[in-house]
C-alpha cells in the first residue's frame, strides 16, 4: 500500500468516526494535502481493487473502510 492509499484510508475511517458519514472527494483531497480531486478517485479506485474500501459507483458519500477498525494503523 502507498503512503497516499493509506492516508486516504485513514481519512476515510476518521470522518466516518468523527462525523457518522463518508467523506466527500473534495474533503479527503482538502485532508490529505492532496492538490487534485482526480487523484483521490484514482486512489479510491485502487483501494476498492484491494478490498480495503467499497463505495457505490452512482452515489456520491457512500466510501466504507472495509480495514478491520481493531488492527493497529
């Protein structure tokens, strides 16, 4: 895993902690320190190809960690 993978990982599973709803591409770019929106899709595209996240395609705030919450980041 790349550093920007898990540091999206771990932005996605702080928001849902802190906020009870996914985070939006724009929120995760603005967190990470990531310039462009289309880097975060294409890092959530490649999480989602690993298993660590799902989202549905058609919907907008719908990214889940799927990284079990108890392992140590």
């Amino acid at each position: 895993m790349t550093r920007n993978m898990l540091r999206i990982l771990e932005a996605v599973e702080d928001h849902w902690a802190i906020q009870g709803y996914a985070p939006s591409y724009r929120e995760l770019a603005a967190s990470t320190g990531l310039k462009s929106v289309s880097s975060v899709a294409e890092i959530v595209k490649r999480l989602e190809a690993d298993g660590l996240v799902t989202f549905k395609k058609d919907r907008k705030r719908t990214i889940k960690s799927l990284r079990n919450q108890s392992q140590p980041r």
